[in-house]
C-alpha cells in the first residue's frame, strides 16, 4: 500500500508541473511580426516601409508620361497622343536596391537628365504582437540626388540635394494599410529672394487596399509646407509650384513581377522634384498616366 501511494504522488507530481509547464506556455503570446504592409519597396512614387529580403537584389524601371489631355492642344493631337503615352515624352527612373541584412538596404538610380541617385533605407521598428506589442512599423529613408550635366550658371545651379524621410506605417488588417510620411528635402543652393530656404518641408501619406490575392488598390497624397510660393530664380521671374501631389494606382502581382499602374498630378520621376518642384496642378487638371516594373533577383549562393 505504501508503494501504491508514493506511486501515485509521483505520478500526481508529474501531472501537476506538466500542466503548469502547459499553461505557461498558454500564458506566454508567441510573437507575431507583421508582413507585407505594403507590397513593393514603393507604394507608387512615395518609399514604403519594405525593402527586398537579405542578399536579393531589386530593378525598379518607372516611366511618368506627359498629361492625359493637353488643354491647350486640339482634341486631334490629344487623341493621337493617346492619353500621353504616344506623346513621345517620358521620364524614365532606373533604379537597383540591394538589401545588406533584413533590416538596411542601399540603392542606386539613373533618375533622367543626367541625374543620378544613392539612397539608404533601414527598418527602425516592426509592427508585431505578443511579448512586445508594437503598433506601427517605422522606417527612415536617406536620399542623395546629383545632376552630372554640365552647367554654366553655378551661382543658381544646385548641383547636390538631399531627400530625409520617415515612413510610419500600419497595416490595420489584412486588407487595409495606411502609412505616414513627413520629409525633408535640401538644396544646396538657396533660391533668390526675401525668406526662401535651403530646406523644404512636406506631409504625407499614402495606402493600400487588397482587392484580391495578386492585385492592389494604391494612393498617396503629399503637402508641400513651405516654398512653393513667390520663388525668384536669378533672372528675376517669379516661379510657383504645386504643393499637392495625389496618385492613384494598381498593382499586379504576377509572383515573378509586380506591375503597377498609376494616374497623378506629376510628370517627373524623381523624388526630390516631385516633393519640392512639382508644376503639375491639379486644379488644372495636370494628369498623366504612369507605371512601374519590379523585379527582385536573389543573389545568395544555393
């Protein structure tokens, strides 16, 4: 009888720190990162929180067209234009990132007209749950643009900028992803007149909305705060800038390629003058037609 019962509380010890050791395990939330907030490095021309997976290698090829109908042309030239496309004006942006770890990448671009771009972008925070729950993703991005052609005006010619950014994003379900993106672009040459700045302030945003398994409804909209207004060039001309931009596009995933297709009120390609040059205005219905082909490439060794 004694045996029976040390038996028995061996076996009752046992079923005892089993089940704790299973209910702690209940206890403790697994952690849970977010994925794909966003489907692409770039949600249409603003940069998302993502970057290509470690030791791969993204071509980005982006082309923005001239307007969709030309106010000031006849409605001939506008349809043999075919919405901008045929116009025979396009800016074109080539671009290559690659990711360093999971967590950084760096990029290069041809950006038109002779310019060319380098850039960095590193993950701060991901959005996850369970032993840490944080809400958001935030990353920050680090741009600098250079025009090589050769100019004689040096005195008004900004040969260097410079584009800051944090991208502050949250995916609020599996359909819906929203994002918020305050910037910084710098000149190096200050432009003539009474208060104007070497720096440039605007706020962004810019979202996602899942129509399917391979296909994306995308928009964006941006505010420059400052310059934009009264700005003197050395000639003396007054000039202005637009200081919304609004796109909104499609994207396909074809599980090789992402395809995205996008209408805005910008024809450049490049950052720096889309967030602080920008002549298309909307209230004039300055806008074109645009798309852009991603590809990542895995370089790691099998």
């Amino acid at each position: 009888m004694k045996k029976i019962l040390i038996l028995l509380t061996l076996v009752l010890c046992g079923w005892t720190i089993s089940f704790a050791q299973d209910a702690a395990a209940k206890e403790a939330p697994k952690q849970k990162f977010t994925r794909a907030t966003f489907n692409a490095t770039r949600v249409i021309n603003m940069q998302s929180p993502e970057i290509v997976s470690k030791g791969s290698l993204q071509v980005l090829i982006s082309h923005h067209f001239t307007y969709l109908w030309n106010k000031d042309a006849d409605g001939q030239d506008n349809l043999a234009q075919f919405l901008g496309i045929n116009s025979g004006v396009a800016k074109t942006y080539v671009s290559f990132d690659y990711s360093l770890t999971d967590y950084a990448n760096v990029g290069l671009a041809l950006a038109g007209s002779s310019k060319y771009e380098g850039w960095a972008k590193f993950k701060i925070l991901r959005q996850q749950t369970g032993l840490k729950n944080i809400p958001v993703s935030i990353a920050w991005y680090s741009m600098a643009h250079v025009s090589a052609a050769k100019q004689k005006d040096i005195e008004s010619y900004n040969k260097w900028s410079f584009v800051h950014q944090l991208i502050i994003a949250r995916k609020f379900s599996d359909k819906f992803s929203l994002e918020l993106l305050p910037t910084l672009v710098h000149f190096n040459v200050v432009p003539y007149g009474i208060n104007n700045s070497n720096l440039v302030y605007s706020l962004g945003m810019a979202g996602k909305y899942k129509l399917g398994a391979k296909k994306n409804l995308t928009f964006e909209y941006n505010r420059q705060l400052n310059m934009y207004k009264n700005i003197i060039d050395k000639s003396g001309t007054i000039l202005d800038y637009s200081p919304d931009l609004l796109s909104v596009g499609m994207e396909f995933n074809t599980g090789g390629h992402l395809f995205q297709f996008y209408i805005g009120n910008t024809l450049d390609a490049s950052l720096v003058d889309q967030l602080a040059r920008n002549n298309s205005y909307i209230k004039n219905g300055h806008f074109a037609f645009g798309f852009t082909i991603n590809r990542s490439l895995s370089l790691k060794k099998d």
